[in-house]
C-alpha cells in the first residue's frame, strides 16, 4: 500500500476495520476528509506567498486537487494536499491545530503535510538530475507550487488524451526519462502510465510523483523490481494502441542493469537461496 493509500480514509480498511466500521455506524474514529473550499485554499495560498491568485480548480483525484493559480502574470500549479482530521477532535480551520486538538489529530496533520513534502523533494531531486517533470517552485503546509505545463488558452494534454505522430520514438522518449528518474534521481515512480504522462510541444512530462519511492541501501529491490516492472507494463499497455510490443523484462533488466545500490547488487542470488534481505 502506498504511503498517500495508506492514510486515505476513502481507502477501505482490513476486514476487521471494516466490520468494526459497520457495528459503529461509521465513526469508529477513522479519519473523515474535510473537504477544502476554493475561497480557503485561495485565500491561505495568497497569506502563504504562494501565488498571488488561484484562478479556478483543472482536477480533482482522490488525494490532492490541483488548481491554476497566477503569480503576478505568470500561470502556475498549485496542488492542495486534502486535510483529514479525525471525527472527536476535528480542526475546524484548516492549517491551524487548535489549543485542544489531541495528538492523533496532530499526527494526521502532519502526515498530510509529509505527503506535500516528499512531493516536492522528489520532484526537486528529479528536476535536478535533469528529468522532464515540472520546476518545483514552493512548498507551505500541505500546498505545493510548480510549473504549468502549457500556455496561456491550453494546459497540456494527458499522453493518454492525444494521438501521436510517432509513438515509437515517444515511447523510447519515456523510457529514456524513466531511467534518468531511476538511475540517477533513484526513484521509482509507482504510478507511471499515460495518466501521469502530459504530452507538451513533442515532449512528455512526467508529473505525480508523490508516491515515488527512493532506491538507497535500505531498499527492499525486490519490491523495486515490482514496483518497476508494474510501472513500465502500464507504459507498454498503452503503446500497444498502437500496435507496438516490447518486451516488458528486457526493458527492466535494462534499468536494473543501469543501477542497483552497491550492498544490493546480489539481491537476486539471496532470492533464490530463498533468503531474505535486511
Ligand atoms: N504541472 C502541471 N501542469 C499542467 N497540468 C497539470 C500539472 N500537474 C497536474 N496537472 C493536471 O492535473 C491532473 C492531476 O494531477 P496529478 O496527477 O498530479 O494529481 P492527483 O490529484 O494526484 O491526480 P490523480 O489522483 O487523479 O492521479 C493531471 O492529470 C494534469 O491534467
Ligand atoms: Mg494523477
């Protein structure tokens, strides 16, 4: 489960939870979603120095909305991370804890706040080894600012929304970002497929990073290796649209190949021997 899953309310619990739910009429003190208002999350991005505007909202997933906001003249992303609080001790202005709120509230608070953080980090990190993912800007609280991919009458396109000249070449054109992401930013996304792709002036973008997952020392590969092979599967289905196949474990092994941490590097050996790795 991912860590943006793991705190979503909306994500149905273990059995148990479930049944726990139901015998309490649904406040069995899970956490509820405090839905944002445009007006609050416009007036605490202008108080934040965020933007000086927020025009109106282009989307609304489970975790995050994103909305067009302006600084000065210039369009830019900010992406409001929701704010769950619990049912007993529910903070009734969003940013703000009251006096009375309990540590469980607290703690929910700054997990939301955690997920805007690693977004803008990873992003930050990603930028910086030079792959295509939109500039991070700023970051207050659980609101995030970056790049608008798009010009003034259009945002861009969804890989998924457009018909491309030549999918071969923006396939490789993926990919070719991905493995910068992976060997040298060491992440894996976790969620890459033609959703999270925009497609802007014959280049793809990759965006929605929050669930990315460093790849360090401490990392479990073989996870990363399902992590990767899920991701690039889900590239794969869509180019096969048009008529393209390829083969999913050479391309893997190409991005294993590329990069495994140093004390990593036997991770498949230990598997074998069925040993587990630290
Ligand atoms: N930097 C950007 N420039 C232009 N459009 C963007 C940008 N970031 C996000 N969008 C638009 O907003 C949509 C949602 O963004 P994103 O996937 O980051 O949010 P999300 O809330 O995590 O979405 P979901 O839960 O639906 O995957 C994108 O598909 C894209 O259309
Ligand atoms: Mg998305």
């Amino acid at each position: 489960m991912s860590r943006v899953d793991k705190f979503n309310p909306l994500a149905k619990g273990s059995a148990i939870d479930q049944k726990r739910d139901s015998l309490r009429g649904g406040t069995s003190g899970k956490a509820v979603m405090s839905e944002p208002q445009f007006d609050e999350i416009r007036r605490d991005a202008i108080n934040f120095g965020l933007a000086t505007d927020v025009l109106y909202p282009m989307s609304a997933g489970k975790e995050a909305s994103i909305f067009l906001a302006l600084w000065n003249t210039h369009p830019i992303i900010l992406k409001a991370y929701r704010l769950w609080a619990t049912p007993h001790k529910l903070s009734t202005t969003k940013g703000h804890i009251r006096e009375s709120s309990g540590k469980k509230t607290r703690w929910i608070l700054g997990l939301i706040e955690d997920i805007a953080v690693a977004e803008f980090d990873i992003l930050q990190n990603c930028y910086n080894a030079g792959v295509r993912v939109p500039t991070p800007i700023s970051r207050v609280a659980n609101y995030l600012t970056m790049r608008f991919i798009g010009d003034e009458e259009t945002p861009a396109p969804q890989l998924r929304e457009v018909a491309l000249q030549d999918p071969e070449a923006v396939l490789n054109e993926i990919f070719d970002q991905y493995l910068l992401m992976y060997r040298d930013a060491h992440y894996v996304h976790g969620d890459l497929s033609a959703y999270n792709i925009l497609w802007w002036r014959n280049k793809p973008w990759i965006i929605d990073v929050p669930q990315s997952e460093a790849v360090n020392k401490w990392s479990d590969m073989n996870k990363v290796e399902l992590v990767l092979r899920r991701d690039i599967c889900n590239v794969l289905r869509y180019f096969e649209s048009y008529g393209i196949e390829r083969d999913s474990e050479q391309i893997l092994n190409i991005f294993l190949d590329a990069y495994i941490p140093e004390n990593l590097r036997n991770y498949r050996e230990l598997r074998k021997e069925g040993l587990e790795l630290l």
